[in-house]
C-alpha cells in the first residue's frame, strides 16, 4: 500500500530471480503412493472407510458402479 499512487504500474517479471526444479523421485506422469496394479483392489477398501462428505453421496455411488463393472470385467479393471 505505501507504494500506491493511483497510477497504472509495469513490472518487467523477466528480472525476478529464478530457482531450479528440485529433481524428479519418481518416473513422470506416476505418483509414489498409486501402485497401478493393486488400484481397483485398495480403492473399495478406501471409499469404504472414508464416508462421503455432503454432497458427495452421490460422487460415491458412481464410483461404487466403476469398481463394480471392474470387478465383473477385466478389460475396464
């Protein structure tokens, strides 16, 4: 606010310092956490024990319909 006169102000945002990625642990595109092969068999167990929010009833039951064809048929698995 100290620096506030009422007119219109440029900042050349190619000057702000710049700092590096910190390096990849894990391949791109994967999460540490999700093993792919164990995920429709760990997420009932999850949305089981995680109850749904307000709102949220009805997210749950089309994930619930997702894991159920999955379980029925391979190829969505």
């Amino acid at each position: 606010m100290s620096q506030f006169d009422g007119k219109m102000k440029t900042m050349d945002w190619t000057k702000l310092p710049t700092y590096p990625a910190p390096p990849a642990t894990t391949p791109p595109g994967s999460s540490p956490w999700v093993d792919p092969s164990k995920y429709f068999d760990e997420l009932p167990v999850v949305m089981k024990r995680v109850p749904p929010m307000a709102g949220e009833e009805s997210l749950y039951k089309l994930i619930g319909s997702v894991l159920d064809a999955a379980t029925k048929d391979p190829e969505i698995m």
